[in-house]
C-alpha cells in the first residue's frame, strides 16, 4: 500500500471502538477437553474473570450423505475487573479485545503477556496467522460536529460518490466501500462506510482497518510483536491518512 507515513498521534478524544489481536496455531485437541488452568494461572493477576462458551462446528461426510454432525467446542472468556480487555481462548486460537484502547504500550503489554501464557500452558511451536484489527467509529454529535457534512471531515476517496456533491446526505440510506488484498506479505481488509451506533439512532463514519499475516510465524515474543509492531503502524497511517484537518482537530491530538 502506498499510504504515506505519518507521526503517531493520541486522539484525546478517541474514536476507536474495538481493537482486536488474533493469533491463530494448529489445533490443539487439549483445550477442547480440559479446563486451560496454567493458560489461567499466568493472566489471571489481570484477568480473573472467566467465561465459558461453545462454538458450533458442522462437520460433513460426503460418503454417507445424512445431515452435518454438531460439534461442540468450547471458548473460555477472561475479562478484566473493567470488563474492558478480554482474552478468548480456543483450540485453535487465541485474541485479545481492547473495547477501550488509550496507546499501544499498553495493548502491546496484554499481548505479550497473552502469548507468554499460551506459550506456558501448551506446546505450541509456531503461529499460523497473527491479525490486528481497528475499528473506529467516527461519532459528530460527541465531537461537537453536528451538522457538519462528511464531505468536510472525510477525504473524497474515501467517501467516493457521496464527496461528489450529487445527492444530499439526507438521502443517504446506506455508504460502504470494501477493500481486501496483499501488500508487502500481508493481507489487508479495510471497510468504511456509514454505521448506526446499537445505543443510539445516531450515525457515525467507521474506518476498519484489518491487517494479518499467515505462515509458518514465530511464536516468540520478538517475531509475533514484531508483525503487531508493523500492522500498528500501518494501521495509524491509514487511518490519519482518512481524516482531514477539521476532524484531526475535534479528535484533540495530543
């Protein structure tokens, strides 16, 4: 991707929703079978709340030709006092949520601690994808902008044909743009468009950047933080790349 860097700015204001790291491995039939206490034991200082959930997984015989068979298998939730982080462990993967993200130092520290304690729990000799995704939800009535038009807030090739100037907002029912490929040795899914907020009827602008890398990775903290290292500088750059002046000021950088 040709995005032109730029520096790294904390929003005072920040806009982001969710950020999610997901790192991916060969199954792991353990962790469908027994309760991951040493995976607990090593976060549980910061994550002490548990969850268990299943997910369902349909399997098919091709030569018996009956009905997919339900599987069962089992995800474990461990959330922090704020309910604000949160760690999924699965037999063939594990994330980390921030629903409230303040600087990369910090989501940078949950992962590593993340990883120490897969590594810790379980054999696992390397990672089959390492993902970092952000979504952000550009919300006017919070940024004190109500009333004024996408069009000022939100570079033209990002908003395409609504920056044409051919229909009023007002008529806008529905924006969305998808681009997914590679670049660089990476795979990239970027979503933007128009989105209601659950809580409220208020519509905001999102810009979703996903970034992941697949392989046979490394699941030392060096080589793993250095792929989330790399994706969140890259996802910063895109994201300021969206924005023009009028929106970099309301988000209050630091």
């Amino acid at each position: 991707m040709r995005i032109p860097p730029s520096d790294r700015v904390v929003f005072g204001a920040n806009p982001l929703a969710e950020v999610l790291c997901q790192l991916k491995f060969p199954r792991l039939l353990e962790i469908d079978q027994e309760v991951p206490l040493e995976f607990h034991r090593s976060i549980r200082k910061h994550f002490a709340e548990i969850i268990t959930r299943s997910s369902v997984e349909l399997m098919i015989d091709p030569q018996s030709g009956g009905p997919p068979t339900q599987l069962m298998r089992p995800m474990y939730d461990f959330i922090d006092s704020d309910r604000n982080r949160r760690i999924t462990l699965s037999s063939d993967f594990v994330a980390l949520t921030f629903g409230r993200y303040e600087d990369w130092g910090q989501f940078r520290a949950s992962a590593i601690l993340m990883l120490g304690a897969l590594r810790n729990a379980y054999e696992v000799s390397q990672l089959t994808r390492a993902g970092l995704r952000y979504r952000n939800i550009i919300d006017r009535v919070n940024l004190g902008l109500e009333g004024v038009s996408w069009n000022e807030l939100i570079r033209p090739e990002v908003l395409g044909l609504a920056a044409a100037g051919i229909f009023d907002e007002s008529d806008l029912q529905e924006l969305s743009s998808s681009y997914f490929g590679n670049s660089d040795g990476a795979m990239f899914r970027i979503n933007v468009g128009l989105v209601k907020r659950a809580e409220s009827d208020v519509t905001g602008f999102m810009i979703d950047t996903d970034l992941a890398k697949s392989g046979k990775l490394g699941v030392t903290d060096h080589a793993c933080i250095e792929i989330l290292d790399r994706f969140n500088s890259e996802a910063g750059n895109i994201f300021r790349w969206c924005i023009k002046d009028r929106l970099r000021a309301a988000l209050k950088p630091r």
